[in-house]
C-alpha cells in the first residue's frame, strides 16, 4: 500500500470537523467541502448544551442511565449499541472540549457545571452560556485550522457537494462538486467519503434551521441508491418564536434553569402576563405531569401545547401561542447562564423575557430520521459513511434536547477512523473509476436547468411545499393529509419541469444553486410522508389520533426508504432494531416508571 | 413615520468582482416583523423591480438567521449591520422614511451584489495561531480547574461570529496600514487567557507586533460601538498592547 488515504468530509458542522479532526490526527489526507464557510455551519445555532454522565452533582448519574434515558426517550425505535457506544464516550468528549479551550459555565471549585434538560432527571448538561453550539464549532474549527495550516487539511468553502462518483460496481470512488461563485462542476477523487451536511428544516419552509439545512445531499445519495431510514421522525420543538422568515427556538436550557410554560386559565383573560396572579394561571405541563412538569421530552411538550391551543381553545388571545416564562427567575441567574437565548427574543420581538413572559409555539427542529448507517456508521453504499444529524442513528423516535452535539462529535469521531481503515483496505480503482460520466450527468442536468423557458418561480414552489408539509406532516398526521401532501409534492415535481430561472448567469448565482436543492428537497419530502403514511401507529414524534397506541408487534422497526428510479418514488422495506440492551417497555412520562 | 403600504429598497449591485457597479429599486407590501433577510427573499420569489422590469434575484450571504453565523453584514442605511436582525420596522423608525437602502461592505472585494470576500479574517486567525494546541484527541482525562471568574472573561471574547464589522467601521483597516483588526487581536487575548493556550502565548505577541500589527491602531473606538455582539474591544486592544510592548521588551533584552 503506497499511497496516503484521501478521506473527502462533506460538511463542517460539528460531525463534519470531528471526522476531521480524527483522520488527520491519524496521518489521512483529507478534503473538506462546505457550502458555507465551516465556522458558520448550521451547528453554530445550538443553544442548550451537551448531554454527558459526568456525575459531578452527586446524583449518582452514570453512562448506563443516559443510555437508558436516550432509548425511552427515543421510543426504543433507536438500534441499541451505537446509542450506548456514544453515552460511554460521552465522559471523555466532554473532557476532550474542555481541553480545547470551551469556555464552558463553571461551579465555584472551578469545576463544570451542569443543568438540566428534557427527558432526563439528572443534571447532565454541560454548557457555555446559552451558545454551546457556537463555543463547540469554534474550538473544533481551530483545531482544524491548525491542522490547515500544517497542510494536512484542504478546506472547499464555497462548493456544493452533488453527488458520488461510483465505479462499476457501486463502490464510490470520489465526489461531483459545484463551486458556488465559478459554477464550475469538477469530480474529485477518493477512497471513502463521510457525509455530515446537517439537516432538512428547510422541507418544511420554516423551521428552526439555518438556510442550508435542505438535506439536498443526503436526498442525493438516496437517489443515488443509499437508503434513507426513519424519514419520518422529524422532531417539532416545543418552544419556538413564531417569525416571518424562521421559527427562532427558545432553548430547552429556558425550562431548564426554571422556566415555566402556561395559559391565563380564563381564555378571556385581557390582563397584562406579568399581573395575572399565580391562581389564575394554567400551568398545564406541571398538571399533566408531575414527576418531568416542564422538563418532559420534545414530542409530549409540543403536542401538549397543541392540545391546550387547539382542543381546548386556550391559546394566548385566541392565537396559536403560550407562554414560556422567566421572569421569576433572578436576574445574575439569567445573565450568566442563559442571556443569549434572551438577547435573541429581545432583539427579534422587541419584548423583555426578564420582565415578561414570552410568547411560544412549537417549530420543525430536528430529523431524527437520515441516511442509513450501520454501527461503523457506514451507509450501504461501500465508502460512503454518515455522522450527525444527516445520519438515522442514535435519537430513535424522539431526540433528547443536548443529546445532537454528542451524536453529532461521537458520529464524526467512529466515521473518521472507520472511513480511514476502509480507504487503506480497499481495492485501487479501474480507470477514472466513473468520474467522467458523472461529470456529464451533472452538466446535463445544469444544462437542461439553465436553458428551461419555464414560468415557475422555484422559491414560489418552495412556499407550497413548506405549508404542505407543515400543514399534513409535523404534530398530528392524518393518513388522508398524508396522502393529500404526496400528491401536492407530486404536483410540484411536475411544476418543477417548468421552472424558469430568473438569473441565468455563470457567477455566483444564488436561485440557480437553490433551485438544485428544491429539486433534492422534493425527493425527499416524499420519502417522509410516505414513510408516515406506512407507519400506522404513534411512536414518539410520530404521532397519528387514529392510531394513538404504539404498536411493538408491527412497527418496532427501522423505515428504510430505497429510491425506486422507474417510478421516481421511495420504495419502503422495514428492519428490525437491535434491542439487545434495554427490553422495551411502555413510555409513560405522566406516571413514575 | 406611518407605515405605508409599501416599502422600497435600493440595492447597490454589481454582478462580478470587475463589473461596474449600478443600484436596483424595489418596492414591496410592507408587513409587520419583516428583516432585510426576509425582503431579499420576497425579491427572489418576487425578481421585479420598480419600473416593472424583470431582474434576477440578488446575491447575498446568509445562514442562521438569528445574528449567530456571522455571514449576512452589510450596509443598511450607510450603516454596517447584520441583516437578518435588522428589523425593517425599526429601520423605517430610524429614518422617518419608506426607503432602505443596502450595499455590500466597503472594504472587501465584492464578488456578487451584496456578498463580499471576507476570508482575510480567517487567514489572520490562522497568523495568530487561534487555538489551543492539544496534545491529542485521545483520552487524557479532565482538563484544568478553572475559576468561574476566567470563564466569565473569556467568554465574551469567545463570542466573536467573525462578521467583519469591526474591520469595515476601522479607520486604520486599509489596504496602506494591513491592520490585522479588532476581531484577530480579540481572539489573540482569548486564547493567551487560556490555561493551556498560553502556551502560544509569545508567539501570538509577536506576531501582532510589527506592521500591520497592534501599533496600528488610531483607539477610533468605531469597533466597540459596531460590534454586534458587544465585544469588550477596547479593553482587548489596550490588554494586548500591553503584552505586546513587554514581550518586545524581552525578545531584545534576550537577543
Ligand atoms: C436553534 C437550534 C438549537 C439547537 N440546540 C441544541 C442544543 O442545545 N444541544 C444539542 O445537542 N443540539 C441542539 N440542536 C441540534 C444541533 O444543533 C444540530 O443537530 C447539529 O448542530 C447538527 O450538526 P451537523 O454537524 O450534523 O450539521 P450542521 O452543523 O448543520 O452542518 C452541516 C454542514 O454541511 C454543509 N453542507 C450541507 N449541505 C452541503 C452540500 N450539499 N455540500 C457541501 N456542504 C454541505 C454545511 O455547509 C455545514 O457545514 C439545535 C438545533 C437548532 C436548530
Ligand atoms: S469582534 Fe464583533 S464586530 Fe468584530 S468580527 Fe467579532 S463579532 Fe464582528
Ligand atoms: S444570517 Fe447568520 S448572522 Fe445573519
């Protein structure tokens, strides 16, 4: 074996640099593509902190209760050995971000500090103010900047991954690339390639993401023949800011320092928030359920929310809102521990959450759901692998609030190693190993693109798509909306072939390079409701009133979703989950288990 | 001022790096809660300009959309800004009129409309060795005590989202003086305030010493006052000055 492995990362999200990181630590070449410069990766967003069982609170936490947290969080739905591989690192990751300089919150000793999160009743969150996310992408972006300047990484800003070269016999063997200023298509050549391009808010219009979240690459590969699994596990956040571009999210860390979601319990209450007295307010969660209150997970909060707007018509002034309140909590307590979730609702409401209480609503947050992995997180393609949130492990039904970035760093740090050992086993490619012939697909496609003297505005069709898949595949799903959803998306596949660019220039055309995602976005789209539609049961996020229970028997599975190429369409087969470590039980937060 | 019906944007656009550069009037509904990353994105569904004449959508930076990724500065009003947390009802109050206007940053080579090339910033992180140089990713157990007081230094700084703006409001950041600018020298004092970071420590002073380096500062103080993340500056540039001074002081005495 001559030759350094050559690992291509796509993606420089926290999963992104951590694979990063490992393959260079471990002497592989590697090229990273982002779409965005990586320090301003969509990871950046995340707020609350990092789960791990640090036990530094005299709790007695330990590895085997996150674990067992994570797969009753995930309504058993996650393969069991990945989840408690990642919990097991978790200690260790923790330490390794202290090292790099995080600047995480501190007790008096001088050791980390740790709050509270949903789904859990340990303090098992380690955090930095209330812009974890931020802290961890920067430490991580500087190990790799000095991995950069030591020439053992190449960064690609500005491009956009298309798609994989695959030889003759499937094994991939490079990557097809636009450069989003140039628009120059180019193939580059590798032995393995790790996918972390973050997630796909954007299906659903608006949602918590960042702007790049479309999930276009990973809709990519499933056309390209990876499978795509659990689709239809797409988290809504219970707390978000209601906004006219985004849904900006209010933190679980807000609940999780004391914060407490109610109504007036007189829905013609007309008083200001701050003077309705304690008596005369519905704190409907603390009601519910009394052992987590305002700490339950993501996927009981949000419907609780949505029954106390919509089935007893108590949202804040008749709206589709309620309140997520502070204002009790001291003041230092907020500034040091949770000021820019504060600053955000400040800057974007114009309101002030130390003196009154906010107004929320759930919004598409996270998909648990991604492209296939087995446990060495490859995809079934040979040389592809996944991490983070565009992978399907880990979060089962239901992801726990600071349990992404540690999926996210555990994802990136067994993908890297694995890819490596991979790239330095397998077989030297024959000829160009495809990559001609994959380069002519993508021009061909960019031609017919360019050319099209349609009518349709492909932002327009990117709006319907949002309410279409707001309207039938968020909160509460009826089989007869799902089906009413498949066939607007269908619709617009057929509007898609009109499309008319309004920009057909060759320099940094910004609509051109969308309207490639919308086309992936489409795809994809389809893959989650038809996913939703099969699974007649409620499963954490998934959740249909005309089949409330969870039924073990018939979906205790993993949706696999393969891209059937003569219909265009997925085609779903089903997989059973490795359950070897926690035997399922029923998930009940309203009662003590 | 009433809020109108409409609102009208003037967008300074220039398609390449080398093309002349030209300004573009629209003219949309308003509605309440509107931002300029969201007018942007109305004109892309929307690529009509005043005069009625079909335009092409505009080209600009944007990810997070909540003032965290650092991507969208640019010049609202004249004045540099973040777009997405610009909010257009305030900027309406602000000016007591139905106009906005928008440009790219000025001291960046423009690539397309409102997206400028910035990467410089990075490459004077890269200059000051922005990082706490670990021995390894394996392993190694809990890092160092620390005191509650240097996170809450630190972190601040560490609040940096590279957006640029301290350099574009800087008299003295010009192509004549090659100042490195207030964000580089901030993360500088970041990372020689931390424990194992400080190993570095000497390195960074000197490489912010010399042309281009800290003496470049004028102390306009503009950096402070546009910082969207309140960054304490001022304080950084005149801590590492000091440091900078005593570290030449010790090289020449050494030598
Ligand atoms: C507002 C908010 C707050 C959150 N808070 C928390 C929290 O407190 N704790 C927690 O654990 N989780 C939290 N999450 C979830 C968590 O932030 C994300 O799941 C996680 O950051 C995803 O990281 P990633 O590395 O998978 O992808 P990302 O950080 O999304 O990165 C994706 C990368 O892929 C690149 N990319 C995408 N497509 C392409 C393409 N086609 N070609 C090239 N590059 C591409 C992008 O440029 C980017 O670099 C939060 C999420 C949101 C929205
Ligand atoms: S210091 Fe402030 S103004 Fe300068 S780049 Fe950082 S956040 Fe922007
Ligand atoms: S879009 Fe991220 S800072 Fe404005």
């Amino acid at each position: 074996m001559a030759h350094t492995p050559k690992i291509i990362v796509v993606g420089g999200g926290l999963a992104g640099l951590s694979a990063v990181i490992k393959i260079a630590e471990a002497g592989g070449n590697v090229d990273l593509f982002s779409i965005v410069p990586v320090k301003r990766s969509h990871s950046v967003c995340a707020q609350g902190g990092i789960n791990s069982a640090k036990n530094l609170k005299g709790e007695g936490d330990s590895v085997e209760a996150h674990f067992d947290d994570t797969i009753y969080g995930g309504d058993f739905l996650a393969n069991q050995t990945p989840v408690r591989n990642m919990c097991a690192m978790g200690p260790s990751i923790i330490d390794l971000l202290d090292r790099m300089g995080v600047p995480f919150n501190r007790t008096p000793e001088g050791l980390l500090d740790f709050r509270r999160f949903g789904g859990t009743l340990y303090h098992r969150t380690a955090f930095a103010g209330a812009t974890t996310g931020q802290q961890l992408l920067y430490a991580l972006d500087e190990q790799v900047r000095r991995f950069e300047a030591e020439h053992k990484v190449v960064k690609y800003e500005g491009w956009e991954f298309l798609s994989i070269v695959k030889d003759e016999a499937g094994v991939c063997r490079g990557i097809c690339a636009m450069d989003l200023r140039t628009m120059e298509l180019r193939t580059f050549p590798c032995d393995a390639v790790i996918i972390c391009t973050g997630g796909n808010g954007a299906i659903f219009g608006k949602s918590t993401n960042s702007v790049v979240c479309t999930g276009s690459a990973q809709s990519a590969l499933y056309q390209q023949g990876a499978f795509y699994a659990n689709g239809e596990f797409i988290q809504v956040h219970p707390t978000a800011i209601p906004g006219e571009d985004k849904l900006r999210l209010m933190s679980e860390s807000a609940r999780g320092e004391g914060g407490r979601v109610w109504v007036p319990k007189d829905r013609n209450d007309k008083r200001p928030a701050k003077s309705i007295p304690e008596g005369d307010r519905w704190y409907f969660l603390e009601e519910w359920y009394p052992k987590y209150g305002n700490l339950v997970p993501r996927d009981v909060a949000t419907r609780a929310i949505h029954k106390v707007v919509y089935e007893h018509g108590m949202g804040i002034d008749g709206q589709p809102m309620v309140y997520l309140d502070v204002s009790h909590i001291d003041r230092h307590t907020l500034e040091r521990k949770i000021e820019g979730i504060l600053e955000i609702y400040e800057k974007f409401v114009g309101d002030d959450p130390h003196e009154v209480p906010m107004k929320i609503f759930p919004g598409v947050h996270y998909t648990m759901g991604g492209l296939w992995v087995d446990a060495n997180q490859m995809t079934n393609i040979p040389g592809v692998y996944a991490a983070g949130e565009a992978d399907c492990s880990i979060h089962g039904a239901n992801r726990l609030g600071a349990n992404s970035l540690l999926s996210c760093i555990y994802g990136g740090f067994t993908a890297g190693p694995n890819a490596l050992n991979y790239a330095k086993n397998v077989a030297a490619q024959k000829g160009d190993g495809g990559a001609a012939k994959e380069l002519v697909r993508q021009m061909e496609y960019n031609n017919v693109l360019l050319h099209n003297q349609g009518t349709e505005n492909p932002f327009k069709l990117w709006r319907e798509l949002g309410e279409t898949m707001t309207r039938h595949a968020t909160i509460i799903r009826y089989n007869s909306g799902l089906r009413e959803a498949e066939q607007k998306i269908i619709e617009l596949q057929e509007r898609y072939r009109n499309i008319n660019l309004s920009d057909k220039s060759q320099w940094a055309n910004t609509s051109f390079a969308f309207a490639r995602q919308l086309y992936n976005m489409l795809h994809l789209a389809r893959v989650i409701v038809k996913g939703a539609e099969l699974r007649d049961e409620s499963r954490g996020a998934h959740y249909k009133p005309d089949f409330p229970e969870r039924n073990d028997e018939k979906f205790l599975k993993t949706t696999k979703a393969a891209f059937d190429e003569a219909n265009q369409a997925p085609q779903i087969t089903w997989e059973d989950v490795d359950i070897q470590w926690i035997p399922p039980r029923p998930r009940r937060y309203d009662i003590a288990s | 001022m009433a809020k109108g019906q409409t609102i009208k944007v003037e967008i300074k656009r220039q398609a390449t790096p080398d093309a002349p550069s030209y300004t573009e009037k629209f003219e949309m509904p308003y509605r309440p809660g509107l931002n300029i990353t969201s007018v942007l994105v109305e004109i892309a569904a929307n690529p009509v300009n005043t005069e009625g004449k079909e335009t092409s959508a505009i080209t600009y930076d944007s990810n997070c959309l909540e003032e965290i990724c650092g991507s969208c500065a640019m010049l609202i009003n004249g004045k540099a800004r973040m777009a997405c947390s610009a909010l257009v009802d305030r900027l309406l109050d602000e000016t007591k009129s139905d106009t906005i206007t928008l440009a790219p940053l000025s001291k960046f080579p423009v690539v397309r409309d409102l997206a400028v090339d910035r990467s410089v910033l990075f490459e004077n992180l890269k200059k000051v060795q922005a990082w706490v140089p670990i021995d390894g990713t394996y392993d190694l157990g809990p890092g160092p005590k620390q005191a509650p007081q240097i996170q809450e230094e630190r972190y601040p700084l560490s609040n940096c989202i590279s957006c640029t703006i301290c350099m574009e409001v800087c008299p003295q950041f010009n192509t004549q003086t090659n100042f490195v600018g207030a964000a580089t020298i901030a993360q500088a004092k970041l990372f020689n305030m931390d424990p194992s970071g400080s190993v570095l420590k000497e390195e960074r002073l000197r490489a912010l010493s010399g042309d281009g380096g800290i003496q470049e500062c004028g102390f306009a103080q503009n950096c402070v006052q546009a910082c969207p993340k309140q960054l304490p500056l001022t304080e950084a540039i005149s801590d590492m000055g000091r440091d900078v001074f005593i570290q030449k002081v010790k090289d020449f005495v050494s030598r």
